[in-house]
C-alpha cells in the first residue's frame, strides 16, 4: 500500500510504466526497422554493385569472383529482410540486421583477401558500412555493437593477407577500430535521443488526452449540476476515464462525523446495499486518517494492505482502489474512490491524473450544486413570502375600497367637492395599491414558473368592458379613454385572464404618462391573430430607452426624486406574459408626443 501525493507518483507504478513505456518504443523500432532494412539493402546493393562494376573495369581477372561475392552478399541481404518478416522473427530485426551486417563485411573482407587488395581500401569499405547502417536503421547500441564487432574481427584475422601500402600495417585497423566505436557512439546517442523523442510525444500525447478528458468531465457536470443524480455522475465519468471496474463517492456529514455512501457505480447491488449501510468515521479507518487535499492513497493489493482491513475489502470485492480526497480548500467534504474486483497492481500515472482531476471537478460541481440548491431555496422562500404579503395586503385593501365606495355613495349628492375629491383619493391609492398587489402575485407565479397557459372562449367585448369599470378610478380628469372592440363575430380562443393582465397593465401605464389627452385602446381579430393596441398622448419614450423598458425593476426615471410612481413590474410582467403565450409586442413612441403599444396573440375562433 502506497501514499502516492500530487504530481508524486508511487515507484512501483513508474517502474511498471517506464518499462511499458520502452517496450512500445521497441515496438514501434522494431516496425520502422524492417522498413529501414529494406532501404539499406537497396543501397547497398546500388553502391556494392557500382564499386563492382568499377572492380571488374579495373581489374578483368577478378570479374568472376567479383560477381560471385556481389551475388552472395545480395542474397544475404534479400534473405535477412526475408526472415525480418516471419512471425516469429519481427520482433527481432537489430538482431538479424547486426548478424547480417557482420555477414556482409565478412564477404567483404573474403573477398578482398582473396585478391590481395590493399588494407586501406577494405578499411574505407567498412567504415563506409558502418556509419550507413548506425545513421539509417534506428537499432540501438546493442545491434550496432555486433555489426562492428565482427567485421573487425574478421578484418584482424584477414590483415596478413591484405597489401599494405604504409610501412605501419596495424594503421588500417586502428583506424576501422576507431570509425567502429564511433559508429557505436553514435548509434547510442541517436538511439537515446529517439526514445526521449518518443517519451515526450507519448507524455504530450497522454497529458492532451488526461486534459480533453477533464474537459468534457468538466462539461458534463456543469450541464447536470441541477440534478439529484449529479454524484452518480461523477462515478459514472470515472469509471469511463480511468477504465475501472467501480467508481464509488462517500461524502462526510459534518453534523454526525463520518462519511457515507452517496453514490456507487459498476458494483453488484448487493455490494451497494451493504456499502449504504456503513458509515466510517475519520478515526474507524488508518486510511481516512491519511486523506489530505490534493494526495491520492493507493491501495495496489487490498491482500497486503494495513490502511483497511483486507476483510472488508473482499466484502466489498475491492482487489485495489485508489483514493482520491474532494476537497473545498484545505477541507476534506468526501472521496472519490475507484477500483478493480481482481485485477491487482499499481495505478498508472494517467489513472493517477484523472483520478485527481475528477475529484477536483467533483468538488467544484458539488459546490456550485449546493450553492445553486440554496438559492433556490432563498428564491422559493422569497416567493412565498412575497405571495403570502401580497393575499394579506389584499384583505385591508378590500376593506378600504369597499368603505371608499360606500364613502362615495353616500356623497354623490353632496354640495362640498372636497368631500368628493377626498373620496376619489382614496378610491385611487386603493387601486394603484390593489394593481401593485396584483402585479406582485404575477411576478411571482412567473418567478416560480406556475403560469400554464389555459386557452378558452373570451369575448372581447365583455373583457373589455370590464377593464373599463375597473381602471376608472385611475383616469386623470383631463384625460378621454376609448374603447373599440372591433373583434365582432364569435369569442375568440384565448387565455382571457392573461389578456385581461396584460391590457391593464397596458392602459394602467398609458394613463401613469398621460396628464392630458387620449388613451385608445383597440381590440381587433385578423388571420387567427388577436391584436391589441394601447395608443396614448402622453411623454413618450425616447429611442435609447426602448429597449429597456420591459426589464424588471427598470423605470427611464429610477431616481427618488421622480414624478411617476411604480416599481417597474408592469411592463415586464406583459411581455412574460405574451412571450408564454407565443405571441409578439412591439413599441412606437416619439417623445412629446405619444406611445403606441402592439400586442400580437395567436388565437382562434371558438
């Protein structure tokens, strides 16, 4: 068992990646081998037999053995590219490449003792050879090793017999002894710069993939982070990444103390069962003594571990698992864990990222899950308690305007106006309050989205005629409000109650920003669409307030000192309302002049 920290990963797991990661470069050596060891042939063949034709020009007495050894050293080639590609055999082209190599400058060598040719030229060939193959077939120092070994223990055997044009004879094997470890050399070093190549794009290539991974981790959560399921999800993306048979989450409940089961994926449900049913506090375990942010702790071989009780494993049927803390900040709110049933044996390094990727991810989800649950919460208390204000305030109101009316009643005959006026007062504060009340209860329904949309039979007439009653009380005294119904024929299929609201918020507006003049207000019925029009002559909206003017709380005039009252609900609560309704609102206003509001509704003839 093993405490792997960040960016730490456990010996044991580097050691079993260095050596995967060095047999896939033999791997891939290997492939691009036998494909060099074919251009080497074809060289060779193409020099060897150029050098040929000039031996035979130079020398016509030697042209019969020249082509015998020509011809053998083509065939040792063409036959180690044969063998290169026999099952058994592809996995060990440097082999049989060295083995070829020193076969061919045996023949060289054969050859050239064979008629006497001068040490220096044999030399020349070799090296020629050597430094060909350790610059062109990528086989490491070991294969570059037999290849020079045994052409110059052929070339010491066979130097008596060479002619040697210097008075030194040992010169010509001196210098192939030193053109021989050269090639070594650099075949070593060309051998090791190839496989730091290969690490760095094996690294490049796996940090690409742990990154793209975390990402749509990352973008998985963020889309589910209003689910219930959310931790499921987790478990599920980690079992998915790092290729496990079982991913599990225990988060720790502060006010018990101790971690508990929310989410298993890839376990039997019997597994589950039992595992729901534990609890674990931090001092029942070693393990859960060692969780500290940002650390996994691996668990290899559950057999051999003392941080958990190799019972309780086998119950759970965890070979190995690997432990990596969510955290927020410096506190430790669960534990991502994630596991094999049998396979046993370091994590890898990718495994190892991920693991702490996905922890960090989780805590992220989890935070903004919770964050997100208490406003929601805040946003539902805030309803309610809106609502509740609003059918409270309601029944005072009632019992003010019916006074009001009563008031009014008993001095409509009366000779005092400001009597009369007094009453007037108060029957408008009644309404502009009711309306406020009402506009709430609106915005609220909205808020918490309960407005469904009902369609039925209206007829305009009649709802018109309603709102007249209804807005009287707010009419200035210098101001006409028109009414024209120009819908005719049969109701129309609508949601009258929202049309309702959204007329009076409408021609409650017009009148707020008419001191004098006209309100019209026009019903018409046109191609399955129901159009209203509110026109007034009041200040108008200038053209850079326009498009503000249907957000919420949003007045052109928001200071304290401002000559019209409201808080701004009006206006957005219509075009909420027409938006739920599929219908469309449009504006035209010119300042000083007059506004003209255009509601469209989709709607039928009952």
């Amino acid at each position: 068992m093993t405490d792997t920290p960040r960016r730490e990963p456990s010996k044991t797991g580097d050691a079993a990646e260095e050596g995967a990661l060095r047999e896939a470069y033999r791997a891939e050596t290997a492939s691009v081998l036998r494909q060099r060891l074919d251009l080497a042939v074809i060289l060779f063949a193409v020099f060897m037999g150029l050098g040929t034709v000039l031996e035979m020009r130079g020398h016509p007495e030697r042209a019969a053995t020249a082509r015998l050894f020509y011809g053998s050293e083509v065939v040792t080639g063409i036959v180690t590219v044969g063998l290169c590609r026999l099952p058994r055999l592809r996995r060990a082209p440097g082999l049989l490449g060295g083995i070829a190599v020193g076969a061919l400058a045996a023949q060289i060598i054969g050859y050239h003792a064979l008629v006497g040719a001068h040490a220096e030229r044999v030399a020349m060939v070799l090296l020629c050879v050597l430094n060909l193959v350790a610059v062109l077939l990528p086989w490491g120092v070991t294969a570059q090793i037999l290849a020079a070994l045994l052409p110059v223990a052929s070339f010491a055997a066979a130097l008596p017999r060479f002619a040697i044009a210097d008075d030194v004879p040992s010169i010509p094997l001196v210098a192939l002894v030193a053109g021989a470890t050269a090639s070594v050399c650099g075949a070593f070093f060309l051998d090791r710069s190839r496989f730091e190549a290969f690490r760095r794009t094996a690294w490049q290539t796996e940090e690409a993939e742990i990154a793209e991974t975390l990402v749509r981790v990352g973008e998985t959560l963020g889309a589910h982070l209003d689910r219930p399921d959310i931790v499921e999800w987790v478990n599920r993306l980690a079992v998915e990444a790092l290729g496990c048979d079982w991913s599990s989450t225990f988060l720790f409940d502060e006010r018990r103390g101790v971690y508990w089961l929310a989410a298993n994926v890839g376990s039997r449900p019997e597994v589950r069962t039992e595992l729901a049913q534990l609890e674990f506090a931090p001092e029942s375990l070693p393990l859960l003594e060692r969780f500290q942010p940002g650390t996994l702790v691996e668990i290899p071989d559950a057999s051999t571990g003392t941080l958990v009780p190799a019972a309780l494993m086998r119950r759970t049927e965890a070979a190995s698992a690997l432990y990596a803390p969510i955290a927020r900040g410096e506190k430790i709110i669960g534990v991502l864990v994630n596991g094999y049933r049998e396979r046993t044996g370091p994590f890898s390094r990718r495994q190892r990222r991920l693991a702490l990727g996905i922890a960090h991810a989780s805590a992220i989800a989890l935070e903004n899950g919770r964050l997100i649950a208490d406003l929601q919460a805040a946003s539902r208390l805030k309803s309610e308690f809106v609502a509740t204000m609003s059918h409270e305030l309601r029944t005072p109101l009632n019992v003010i305007s019916g006074y009001a009316e009563m008031l009014a009643d008993a001095a409509a005959g009366s000779p005092t106006p400001s009597w009369n006026e007094m009453v007037a007062r108060i029957q408008q504060s009644a309404a502009e309050l009711t309306d406020l009340v009402n506009a709430t209860l609106d915005m609220g329904r909205l808020e918490m989205g309960r407005e469904v949309v009902r369609p039925a039979p209206l007829d305009v007439g009649r709802l018109l005629a309603e709102l007249r009653r209804e807005v009287e009380p707010l009419v200035p005294a210098e101001v006409a409000v028109d009414w024209h119904d120009r819908v005719g024929g049969a109701p129309v299929v609508v949601d009258g109650v929202k049309v309702k609201t959204i007329l009076k918020n409408l021609v409650g507006n017009a009148l707020k920003f008419t001191a004098r003049g006209r309100v019209a207000v026009t019903a018409e019925y046109d191609a399955d669409t129901l159009v209203l029009e509110v026109r007034d002559t009041g200040i108008g909206i200038a053209p850079e307030h326009v498009s503000i003017i249907f957000e919420m709380f949003r007045q052109i005039d928001g200071s304290s000192t401002r000559r019209y009252s409201g808080v701004g609900l009006g206006l957005h609560i219509v075009k909420r309302l027409v938006d739920l309704m599929g219908g469309r609102i449009t504006v035209a206003s010119t300042p000083g002049v007059g506004s003209c509001f255009t509601v469209t509704l989709p709607a039928a003839r009952a």
